[in-house]
C-alpha cells in the first residue's frame, strides 16, 4: 500500500501548437534550453518524494518514451516503484484508444490498484512550473477532502480562458464553470487533482457507462463529484505556472528564462529538473562571434551573433549570422549571414546561408518546423508557420 | 566484436600535475570544460567495441568511484562484462609503495577469467577521440607479440618527466622505450597503449613481480628483444598529458575549432558522468570570445580564450583570459585573471588580480579563496 501514485496525462496532441508538434507529442515539446516541457511535472514527482509515477502516452510517443527512457529513472525505486509509461493497450474484451483523460486513467486501473494508494495525484505533461506536491497532499488531508484542485490566480481578463473555480472562505469549491463568459474569479485550475482513489475509481467506472459522457476529467467527472456533493476543495497555488499551448506562450515562456528576474530557476540544485543529457561537448563560442543575454546547451558552435534567444544542445550559428529573440531547437543549424528574428526554429531543421527568417514582432512569432532543410537566400517573413500551418502568407 | 578486452592503468603517472593531483589521481583530472582524464580512454574503448574493461586503481580512489560509479554512464553497468575496478594490495602491517605489476599481480584472477584473447592496456592520460580499432587489427593481421602506439610529434614536450619515447628500427620493430629526462632526443612518443595476447601479459606480470619489477612498461623495457614487436603510428588527434604545461596547453588547444571538431564530431562521443545541469546563462553586459563554456556557468563578465568548466561564474566587471576554470570556480565582479588554473570550488573576491605566464600559469588549489 501507497500512501500517493501520480499519473501524468501525457497523450494530448497539442494541435495548436501545429508545425511543432506535427511529429511530437506536447510534454515532449523541447523547452528551456535543455528541457523537455514533461520533465517539470516529472522532476516536481521526484522532488515531491513521489516514487511511482505513470505517463500515459498515445500521440506521436516515440520521442516521448525514449526521453523518459523507458522506465529507468535513476531517481525512483526499481523496487515497488518507479516511471511506468503507458500507452493504451488490448485486453481480453479488446483494446481501444484513450477516448478522455478520465478514460485513460480508466483504462489504467489495474496499474493503480497494483499500489492499493490512498490518494490519485492527476497532472498534465503540459505545463511548466515548479511544485511541491506535499503541502497539496496534506492540504487534501487536512481538509478531509475527496478531491481537492490545485488553483493558481490567473489575470481577471484571461479567466474567460480557463476552468474557473468558485470557492467558500474555507476553499471549498461551491461551483465550477468551464470557460465562464463572465467569470465570477480568477482561480484557474491548474489541472491538478487529488482524489481518494477508491471514490474516484467508482466515478471512473460510472462515467465508462455513460454514453453521454466526453470521458473527461474537467468536463465529466469533477462535475459530476461536485453535482453528487462530493468534498471538493481548491489548493491555491503560488507561483509561476505555464501552460504552453500555443507557439506565442511557447515563446513567451522561453523568454522569461532570459529575464534577470527569470521566474523559473533552472539552476536551483534543491529543485534539480531533472532531464537526459545529450552527451555533448561543452560548447564554443568563436573570436568573432558576440552572445548575449543567451541560454547556450552543450555542443553549440557559435560563430555569429546571438541576442536575447535559447539554443538548445548541437545549435550551429554561422560567421555573421545573426539571432535575436529566438529558440532554437536540438541541432538546428543557421548559415552564414542568415538572419533569424522573434522565431521557433525545429529540431535539426537546417537553415543555409542569407535567409531572413521572422518579423521581430512578439505578437507574431513565426515558426519554422523541425527536420526541414532551408536553402539559402530564402525569406520566410510573416506571422505563423512553415511549412504553413497556421496560415503563413508564404 | 574484437575479441578485446582493456585495462586502463593508473597507477603510473601520479603527481605529475603537482597541485592539481594532490587529492586524486592523473585520471580524474578535469579536462576540457565537462570532462576527466579517464573519459577519452573509456569512451575510445566503448567506441571500438571494448566492453570487458578492467581500472588498476591507484591508493587514492575517492574522486575515481565518485567518477565512475556504476559505469552507466559510459554503458558499462553490463550482466556480462562491463567495468571492473581493480584495487591496490595496500599491505599489512607495513604500507607498500605504489607498484603497478604488484596491482596487476593481485588481479590476476579478473585476467584469467575473461574471456577475451587479447587485451589493450592503455594510460589515463591520453586525450583524444580515440579509435582501437584499427590498431587492433594491425595487431592481428601483423602477427608481432606486442604492438606499441605511438605518434611522432614536436620535441618541445621531451622535458616532461612523464613522458616516454620509442625507438623504431627497421619493420616497425620497437627497439627501445626511454623515459622522461632520459629522453634527450627523438620525436616519437609512446601513446601511453600497447595491445598483447592475455596469456603473454599474464606471463610478463608473473615474471615481473618475481623479479621485483614494479613498473610493467619498465620491465617491458628492459626485455624488448625477447620479442616480436611494432610500433603502430597513431594517425588521430592525440594529446599526452604528462605535466602541467601539457595540461595547460591542450586544454588551449581546444579553443581551435578543428581541435574540437577532431575531439568532439559525431557520431564517436566522449562519454562523462552525466548531471543534469541547465544551459550556460549569458547576460546582456556579458563579452565572450574565444571560449569554451559548460552548462550551469553563469557569465556577467568578460572571458576571453578560456575554458570554463561547469557552474563556474564570472561576476560583473570581471576579465578572464587564458584560464582554465574547474567546475564551481566564483570569479568576483571585476576581478582580472589572466593565464590561471583555477581548480575546483575556487573563490575569487571582488577586484582580486591573478596573473601567471604562458609557460607558467598560476595554479589554484581546490576550495582556495583568494
């Protein structure tokens, strides 16, 4: 028996993120410099003394299962514990895709009750941020709760975009509005449940018989718990939390790291994010080359200029090239001369000499997807994607 | 498959580095901004195929099994075969002096029970991306005993007392090895490897340690014509750490884009102990030229023709030129270094100038603060 068994709902495409997650999962979307966006809620299970973890995959889970490495996580108990991956899979009475994020974790019973736990922590590969799960797991307790959502206060403008929780002076939750027109607060659910197992694997099963039902945590289950008066409390949640959904939050997110105050501490050895190393030589920067305001990975080559941008492990930058407010992904490679501004550049995509590539505007960020090669004196001015995705006026 | 097995030998060479290997042996000196000594033999054996690989551990083991640890890292954490580490005899009641064939002696059983036919025996102190390969092969297909690498290279480094020298006759026969001061002419330096059947080996330790031999190579020396040898020219980038000077100046050496191409280009990586540490940070004020930076440095200052190892900062205000700064090393703001070893978890204060020589650069011990 476990006190705590989390499952990371890993398997959503991401479609708005479009060329970028054309081959790859969304937790498995590089972030950071180094990162790949599932290691924060990972390393936050690590650091939060949680030893069994299990990641549901199903969209494009290559990536993402050689990243998490197949279960060896040096960090975890290899005895009665560890990283599990699952990926929806046939059973007696057949097999079907994971149709919810409640029909996922619906599907996955057996690996729950494999640990008997007390407690369900439910998080989503998607977001950025970093988290203590203990304080929310004896919150849980304290409040005697059977579920209890991790808030975080979002700008009252944006609450339109979010699952807002209405709360009592003792956080517990009187109403939840998906979406509201006119939000009455500006708690955000973080996507983070705690539930008593054994009542929500009832609810699970209840909502596997509704043919009405979207199977959907948000939209189903948590509704339905709250109709049927379940204890349900809000943890309100301080600090930095991201949900990167779109290239312009992607972007965004990746630039905060390069502010003095960045809002995320990578460095931060009593909160390690914990990720794969790419087994790269330290990298070089040339006589010529000028780097400013940068996170550089290992094995880069820089011979150009590159201001105010994220180049992740095996980045090349050509003589006079020029990169300002960009990402660019593992391997990409710039030409010389090639200017690329306020852009996401994919992973080994190659960029050859005296291309322009961006707007240097933030609110339109132009996105160059991964595995593409470029040639050179190409222009790819204009908000949005290439190949086009999102509507680029290529 | 190449029927190899290896052992890296670390008992020989220690001290060479005066400060720097006080506390730990010559194979887990930092090198190269991520990196220790011993990596580019062990990567160069995974590299070829070696996976049976023995360490002759020298007294001083903590930074070495802190290092190593399973060998995961380098894919040796095997079922069958992978890493072994090979510890001294340290001799009761009296302490013994340090004496490879004495090690080799004791350790006899790892060798006999191994399976592989041949075995290369190889020094920490080679930095390269190393192939075995083909040498293997070469000593194969030659059919000589005993095959000596070897590289023919400038004759500035022969005043280094740890370095040793070939003698080449007609055929690629080796017809002598002279070591150190000894060594006042020539240009062909022992690349510190030498392949032999396992069974020839185990003879040579036995006969060695009758004798009251204590160093292999020495005994080896001594006995040259007794058998078939050669002399392998070894034709990639190769380095020798043998003091100080060569330290600094290989270290230098990287800061040539085609001294890290040779080093480093794929798909032959050089594998490390692997922490999870977060892109080097640049500031806005930051200047760097010249440079080879580790993951979690941190830079406000100037560094020009350096290598900065991992979590090192450089303070605002601060210049850094022709340094070798060892993981943790905290450059205060304005402070001014200029040709200095800083080793690991040096502090420097605001303002502190350090200036060494090229020929001489100024060595920092572990955990100085200045």
């Amino acid at each position: 028996m476990k006190d705590c068994v989390a499952v990371i709902l890993a398997g959503g495409q991401g479609s708005r993120l479009s060329v970028l997650t054309k081959n790859l999962a969304k937790p498995a979307i590089p972030f950071g410099g180094r990162y790949r966006i599932i290691d924060f809620s990972l390393s936050n299970c690590y650091n939060s003394a949680i030893d069994t973890v299990g990641i549901l995959t199903q969209y494009q889970t290559f990536a993402l299962h050689s990243h998490v490495g197949g279960g060896k996580a040096p960090e975890l108990p290899s005895y009665n514990g560890g990283v599990f991956i699952l990926p929806p899979y046939l059973k007696e009475s057949g097999g079907e895709w994971y149709k919810g994020t409640a029909n996922a974790v619906y599907q996955n019973i057996e690996f729950v009750d494999r640990y008997d736990p007390k407690y369900l922590l439910v998080l989503s590969g998607d977001h950025v941020y970093k988290m203590d799960y203990r304080p929310l797991l004896s919150f849980h307790q304290e409040k005697e709760a059977e579920i209890t959502i991790a808030v975080v206060a979002v700008p009252w403008e944006e609450a339109g975009r979010f699952g807002i929780m209405n709360i009592d002076q003792d956080f517990r939750v009187t109403e939840f509005e998906e979406k509201p027109a006119k939000p009455r607060s500006n708690l955000a659910s973080m996507g983070i449940y705690v539930f008593n197992w054994p009542a929500v694997k009832a609810y699970l099963m209840a909502d596997e018989q509704d043919g009405s039902s979207s199977h959907d945590f948000g939209r189903d289950v948590i509704p339905r718990m709250l109709r049927e008066g379940r204890s349900m409390f809000a943890y309100p949640f301080e600090g930095y939390w991201m949900d990167v959904g779109t290239p312009e939050s992607l972007w965004k997110a990746n630039m905060d790291l390069l502010r003095e105050d960045a809002p995320i501490e990578l460095r931060d050895q009593l909160w390690p994010i914990y990720t794969v190393d790419p087994v790269r030589p330290p990298h070089y920067i040339n006589n010529a080359a000028v780097t400013r305001q940068a996170l550089v990975s290992e094995g880069c080559q820089i011979y150009g200029e590159v201001e105010n941008s994220i180049l992740f492990p095996g980045v090349s930058v050509g003589p006079g090239a020029v990169v300002k407010n960009s990402v660019l992904m593992p391997n990409a490679t710039v030409g010389a001369n090639t200017v690329i501004m306020a852009a996401i550049i994919g992973s080994e995509t190659h960029i050859e000499e005296n291309c322009a590539i961006g707007l240097n505007d933030p609110a339109q960020i132009t996105v160059v997807g991964q595995g593409l090669s470029i040639p050179g004196n190409t222009t790819i001015h204009g908000a949005g994607d290439f190949p086009a995705g999102r509507g680029s006026d290529e | 498959m190449n029927n190899a097995m290896g052992i890296i030998n670390l008992v020989e060479s220690n001290q060479a580095l005066n400060e720097i290997t006080l506390h730990r042996p010559l194979a887990t000196v930092p090198f190269g901004g991520r990196y220790r000594l011993i990596d580019f033999a062990l990567s160069g054996m995974v590299n070829s195929g070696i996976t049976n690989v023995g360490i002759l551990a020298p007294f001083q083991q903590r930074s070495l099994l802190d290092h190593l640890r399973s060998g995961r890292d380098w894919q040796l954490a095997l079922k069958k075969d992978g890493l072994a580490l090979l510890p001294p005899s340290y001799g009761q009641p009296e302490p013994l002096p340090e004496n490879d064939v004495r090690n080799f002696y004791n350790n006899l059983d790892f060798l006999k029970k191994s399976r592989q036919e041949y075995v290369l025996v190889t020094s920490p102190n080679v930095v390269g991306n190393l192939d075995f390969v083909t040498p293997l092969q070469a000593h194969q297909d030659s059919g000589a005993d005993i095959t000596f690498l070897y590289q023919r290279q400038d004759s500035s480094e022969r005043d280094c007392p740890n370095c040793a020298l070939l003698d080449i006759g007609a055929d690629s026969q080796v017809t002598g090895i002279r070591f150190g001061h000894d060594s006042d002419e020539g240009t062909d330096f022992f690349a510190g490897t030498f392949i032999l059947r396992k069974e020839l080996l185990v003879k040579l330790i036995k006969d060695c340690y009758a004798k009251g031999v204590g160093s292999l190579l020495q005994g080896l020396a001594g006995q040259l014509p007794r058998f078939r040898t050669s002399a392998y020219a070894y034709s990639g980038y190769l380095a020798r750490i043998h003091c100080l000077r060569s330290y600094y100046r290989y270290n230098m050496a990287l800061l040539q884009p085609e001294v890290w191409q040779a080093l480093f280009a794929q798909p032959r990586q050089i594998y490390t102990k692997i922490r999870d540490e977060a892109p080097a940070k640049y500031t806005r004020d930051s200047r760097v030229t010249n440079a080879i930076v580790a993951g979690s440095s941190t830079i406000r200052g100037t560094v020009d023709s350096s290598v900065l190892f991992r979590r090192v900062t450089v303070g605002e205000g601060a210049q850094v030129r022709r340094s070798v700064l060892m993981s943790n090393t905290e450059v205060g703001k304005n402070a001014v270094l200029e040709h200095v070893i800083c080793d690991k978890d040096v502090r420097i204060t605001d303002g502190k100038c350090l200036r060494g020589t090229p020929d001489q650069p100024l060595v920092l011990k572990k955990g100085t603060v200045v």
